[in-house]
C-alpha cells in the first residue's frame, strides 16, 4: 500500500504545514525503510504465494516480524518522531510518530494474517491481517481513495496559502497536480504487478 501510505502523508501535510512533505513521506514509509536492510540481511522476509503472480500485488506472505509487529512499529514510530522532535518541536515529533505509526494501521486491512504482535513473534501469538490482499481491485480501490482524499486536502490547503499570497495560485495548483499525479502512477504501478 506505498500509493495510500502517500496519500495520508500529503492529507496531514494539509493540516500541519510546519512539518515538510518529505519528512512526512519518509515517515509514512518509516516501517518499510527499516525493513528493508533486516529483508536483505534474511531476518525478515517475504515468501511467494502458490497461483500468484511473483511480484504481483499482495502475491506474498510478509513476515516482518520486528518492524511489522504492532509493539515494533510502536516503538520505531516513537523512534521516528523523537528523531525529529529536536529540530520541528514537539507537535512535530507526535505527527510524525503517529504518520509513522499510521503505516501499520493501513497495512492491517491488507495484509494477510502475517502481522504478529510481539516482535520476533514473541510468544507465539495470533498474527493479524484481514488479507483484502486477497482482492486486488479492492485493495487499489481503497489506496486511490486514500490518494484522491489525501491530494485533495493537499490540494485546498495550498490554494487556501495562495489567497494569502495571489502570487503562489499558480504554485499551489502545481503541487496539487503532483500530488495527485505522484500517487495515482505509484498506485498503477503498484497494481500493474496484479
């Protein structure tokens, strides 16, 4: 879900102008950058579903089992938002914990039941995921959902910033336009792989 991850991002840039864009971005995609040296290192990985194409949109069972588990992604969330707090200040640092954190909230729907509570799947716990993976069309139906209203509440802030300042109407459009440009090609990307 990168392309509703996204959204997200750009719909709370809309009401916390003082954090950047990119620093909203990276941390809607915190979970997943940690992942990816523990995925290349072997201690987390993705194994292919039998009839699925490889590659293809949700076609994998995810075992993500410290950055995706739930007190995982709390505590790299946390980690996220303090890293930052120093430089944008403390309401910075709770948005970005809570966009970080918001990855797992968005990835719960999706993923299939992969999600473990504990990190390492400690205790052996029930793993979480409500598997829409399953339906791709549904799964690329809620991700341009999330981009559309992200893009849009994007959009009308920066519009609301240019009748402040006529001079940035033509700006404001433009990053709307990219808003909803940058997500919508993520998102058929993502879902040309189904």
């Amino acid at each position: 879900m990168i392309a509703g991850h996204f959204g997200l991002a750009t719909g709370v840039k809309a009401r916390e102008q003082s954090v950047p864009l990119w620093l909203l971005l990276l941390g809607c995609q915190w979970l997943d950058v940690v992942f990816v040296p523990l995925f290349a290192t072997g201690v987390e990985r993705i194994e292919p579903l039998a009839g699925t194409k490889p590659g293809g949109y949700g076609s994998g069972v995810i075992y993500a089992d410290y950055t995706h588990s739930l007190v995982g992604a709390v505590l790299l969330s946390v980690l996220f938002g303090a890293l930052f707090g120093a430089r944008y200040g403390r309401r910075a640092s709770v948005v970005l914990a809570l966009v970080s954190f918001s990855h797992w909230l968005l990835d719960l729907p999706l993923h299939r039941a992969d999600m473990p509570l504990l990190p390492g799947n400690a205790g052996n716990l029930p793993r979480l995921g409500f598997g829409l993976w399953q339906f791709p069309a549904v799964s690329a139906a809620l991700e341009l959902v999330l981009v559309l209203a992200g893009s849009l509440l994007y959009w009308r802030a920066a519009l609301g910033v240019a009748k402040v300042e006529p001079a940035l109407v033509r700006r404001a459009h433009l990053c709307g336009a990219l808003a909803l440009g940058t997500g919508l090609v993520t998102l058929a990307l993502n879902v040309a792989g189904m």
